[in-house]
C-alpha cells in the first residue's frame, strides 16, 4: 500500500528541505504522474484526486502542457519586452470580470496578488487598517501573513488588522437569522471592528475576503453577509478586495467568480493557484484610478510575473474553461455530489453539516448529531483511510473538522460515485452508522 521510496525520500527531505514543510497523509503519497483527475503513484496505482483545486482543468490537460511547452521553446522573458500574450491574457481576463475592472498587474503567486492589493488599498485610501475574515488565510509574505488570521498566534495578530466571522449559519453566529437579521447583526459587527480599530489609530483601507471561505471551513457567502460588509466598509472609507484564489474561474459552478454570491462589484481582484493549471502566474486586477494612484509611487516590476510562458498557461486554462464548460459541469456534476452527501448522511450520524457549491464542498465531521461539536480526529481518520482506499481529500477549518473536496474541475459524475461510495465504506469502519435513518 505505501511506496517502497517513501522512506527513503521522506529521509531525504529532512536532511535537505527545511522542518517548515510538511505532507498530506499518515502515510504521505509519492506521485510521479498525473492525467485529468488522476495521480498515479510509483507502482503505477491511480489515485481519485479530489482535493487539487490547483490543477484546475485537469492535471497535465494537454492544451495547456502544449501551450506552456511551445513558448517555452521559442521566448520566455519578462514584461519590460512588448509582447503579445500578456496583453491578451489581460483583455480576456478583464473580459470575464465587471466593467472597470481592467486594469492587471501580474505577479507569481497568490500571497503577492494579495500583498499588492492591500499595498495599492493603502496608497489609494491613505488608511492603514484591513478587515479579514476569522480563520482567514491569504498568504505568507510578512504583510500578508498578518491578514491570515488562520496564522494567528504563531505569526503575531496586530494593531491594524480586525476580523469579523464567517458566515457560518450551522454553528456560527447567523444560525437561523433570515436576511434582514442577517444584515442586522453583520453591521453591527462591522461597525464595532470599525471602532476598534479606530481606538489603535486605523482607518479602514480593505476588507479582503475568500468568499468561498476554503480556510475557515467553506462558506458560501450569503448575500446579506456579503453586501452588508461591503457596504459598512465602505461607508468607512475602505475598498473590497476580493480574494479569488480559490474561488475563482469558475468553481463554485453558479459564479464565475465567488464575490458575485453578493451583488458589490470589488475595488481590486486577485487571482492565483488554478490560473495556470499548475504554473506559477497570478494577478491583480482594479480600476485605472487605483492602479493610477500606486504607480505614482515606486511603480512596480515582478521578475517572473505575467512573463510569456506565464500568460501561455493562463491563456490556455482560459480557453480550456470555456470549452470544455467547465463552470457549468461543475454545477451540474456539484449538486449531483450535494445530492449524494445529503443521502450519506442520513445513514452516517456523524456528517454534521454539508455546505459549498459546485466543486468546492466542505462536510463537518462532528461527535454525533445531536450536539455537534467538532471531530478533529474523526475527520483526520476518514481522510487518511480514504487515502489508503485510493480516493484523496483534504480537510480544512479552525478544528480541522471539515473534509474539504475540492476537485480538478473535470470531475464527472462516475468520479463523484466513487467518491461517495468510498467515504461511505470508510464511515461504516469508523463506526459511525445512524440508529435510526432519520435526519
Ligand atoms: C484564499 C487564498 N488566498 C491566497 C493564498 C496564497 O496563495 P499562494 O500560496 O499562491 O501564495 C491562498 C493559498 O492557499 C489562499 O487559499
């Protein structure tokens, strides 16, 4: 079952990579090849993959190892050359995002995208302080990590960043509130995160959200939460950065992009992870008279960033989505997961709660049905013991009670079928069989 390199390479790593980094599962994989939504380990054994959101069209989808292989063989240079594609990678992506927001700067990674949004915020406001969501994660670099508050104490909270929860109706704070309460109780939050940070000499310069909440445990935004935010934080002063790492192009399968669960159009986007199906480009993108007002700073220049082999991917992934449809299966082929999930747990007492949309979806592990408190190690049995069985997932959330699936996009509905049948034999081993089947 485990790899006969393993040992050997897990030994390596620790004489040569730093004690930082860490690996999936007990027993950690060793993939040497991918195909759509399949890694195949050394011995040739092909595994499910259904937590990769990063290889986003599939993994190795043959447009895009074309489109990366042939620029790669014939330029790769940096956005000080004219060149052709990253123009047009920035008209199609502008084209898929509200009017006015046209405006791209490229750069590598997503934790850049988010370091230089909140960067043009503050230049463009004059404010220093940031709004973020509890449990938030939206890098690493030193500015950004104190916008993660997933990274919090370990990394150090701080004067000018304040967080509000997530839209957590299940266990949260907007259990059971309909809309007008909803909005209600959001603004009041705001307004005392407002204050707050006021008392520390903070003016709002960016409320910066995931709205699909991949690190807090996977929400969808509802839109009372999300405007009502928006619009006190605007009212404040402060601009809506919105973190599309993960929910962008397409994945919640209703929405091209997760900020549109509300109806506030952002001040600045970013854009990483599935952008290049694996190849390191992201972006940020605003209106001209933000990024107007950055450049009358320092200006900016990124080595890597948007270079053309970088635009090559992206374009392709592009191409590849609109295709293959790959937003409208993931809705399709998402609701058919949901319908499944909800049918497990009837039978399965401890699926406490199943939330997300379209190829994002998160099920809480809880101690039993009745007073759902979080089960962390439920959660971490369940994941290892369908790693062994050859289907992968992930889990996510402040307990790390939440499996999170999260899927290559061309997830089909036979995919999603041994997804569920394997979960549910590991849930009949971990004993978590209903009395009754009721729910
Ligand atoms: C919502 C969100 N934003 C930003 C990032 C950071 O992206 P990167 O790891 O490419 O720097 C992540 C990474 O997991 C993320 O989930």
């Amino acid at each position: 079952m485990s790899s006969a390199q393993a040992p050997d390479l897990i030994a390596r790593r620790r004489r040569v990579l730093a004690p930082g980094y860490s690996l999936f599962y007990e027993q950690p994989l060793h993939a040497v090849r991918g195909a759509g939504v399949w890694l195949y380990d050394e011995s040739g054994r092909a595994y499910l993959d259904a937590y990769n959101n990063v290889a986003h069209v599939g993994h190795c989808h043959p447009r895009v190892v074309e489109a990366i292989s042939r620029q790669a063989a014939t330029l790769n240079t940096n956005t000080r050359y004219l060149h052709e594609l990253i123009l047009r990678c920035a008209e199609r992506i502008s084209a898929h995002l509200p009017p006015g927001l046209d405006v791209c700067t490229f750069v590598c990674t997503g934790s850049e995208a988010n370091d230089l949004a909140f960067q043009m915020a503050r230049s463009f406001r004059g404010h220093s302080g940031a709004l973020v969501s509890d449990y938030s994660y939206h890098g690493n670099t030193s500015l950004v990590s104190r916008l993660s508050t997933a990274d919090y104490p370990v990394r150090g909270g701080t004067d000018f960043v304040r967080d509000v929860p997530a839209p957590d109706a299940y266990r949260g704070w907007l259990r059971g509130l309909d809309a007008a309460s909803t909005r209600a109780r959001v603004a009041a939050r705001v307004d005392e995160v407002i204050v707050s940070l006021a008392d520390e000499g903070h003016r709002p310069a960016a409320l910066l959200l995931d709205s699909m909440f991949v690190s807090e445990g996977i929400f969808t935004a509802v839109p009372a939460y999300l405007n009502t935010l928006c619009e006190r934080v605007r009212a404040a002063g402060g601009l809506f950065i919105a973190d599309e790492v993960q929910g962008g192009f397409g994945r919640s399968g209703e929405h091209f992009w997760s900020f549109a669960w509300g109806d506030v159009v952002p001040d600045i986007v970013t854009l990483g992870k599935p952008m290049g199906n694996g190849h390191p480009v992201a972006l940020v993108a605003t209106t001209r008279e933000i990024a107007g007002r950055f450049a009358e700073g320092p200006g900016y220049f990124n080595t890597f960033g948007g270079n053309p082999v970088a635009c090559a991917a992206a374009l392709a992934v592009l191409d590849v989505i609109e295709e293959e449809e790959l937003q409208q299966r993931a809705r399709d082929v998402g609701r058919y997961l949901r319908r499944g999930l909800d049918e497990l747990a009837t039978r399965h007492a401890c699926i406490g709660d199943i939330r997300g949309a379209g190829m994002c979806i998160g099920v809480e592990i809880v101690a039993d049905g009745k007073s759902p408190g979080p089960a962390m190690a439920q959660a971490q049995r369940i994941k290892n013991r369908m790693r062994l069985l050859g289907v992968l997932i992930g889990t996510t959330s402040r307990h790390d009670n939440v499996l999170k699936i999260r899927p290559p996009m061309v997830f089909n509905r036979a995919n999603v079928d041994q997804l569920l049948e394997t979960l549910d034999e590991t849930l009949l081993g971990t004993g978590s069989r209903k009395k009754k089947a009721a729910r």
